[in-house]
C-alpha cells in the first residue's frame, strides 16, 4: 500500500512553537523539519533613485526533509506522465 503523499500547508507560529517549556533546541528542530522559507528585500535609494537591490530567498530544511520531499514530488510527477 503507498504512503499518501504529504501536503504542503501554512502554519502559524503557535503550531510550531506549542511548548511553553519548549528549549531552543527543540523549536530549532521542529521548525527545520517541517521547513522554513525566509524572504528578503534590501532597496538602497538616494534622492528617489533606486541604486542597489538585494533579494533573497531561503529554504531552511533538514536534508532527510528534502530528500523525501524530492521523492515525493518525483513520484507524483510520474504518475501524473510528467518529466520532473
């Protein structure tokens, strides 16, 4: 029988912080294994001109995470006919 495949979902901060006696650790560990994904933008402008602009886009993530997440996704990709 096949696993059923995981869904991607949004979670808030009380989700994955639930532990009031939580230690640092703990929370580092659930946050990299459900995954985290930090976006940024730096615009430096002087006078109304835009002279530099730095974006940024990180997936922070276990690698055992993504490695399944790989799977999963090559899996359903594959069964759907298409080429990954």
């Amino acid at each position: 029988m096949p696993e059923p495949s995981p869904t991607l979902r949004m979670v808030g901060p009380d989700e994955v912080l639930c532990g009031a006696d939580s230690r640092l650790v703990d929370v580092v560990d659930r946050l990299l294994d459900a995954g985290v994904v930090v976006r940024g933008e730096l615009h430096l402008t002087v006078a109304d001109v835009d002279l530099v602009f730095v974006g940024a886009n990180l997936v922070l993530s276990t690698p055992d995470r993504m490695q399944r997440d790989r799977m999963v996704s090559r899996s359903g990709a594959s069964r759907a006919g298409e080429t990954p």
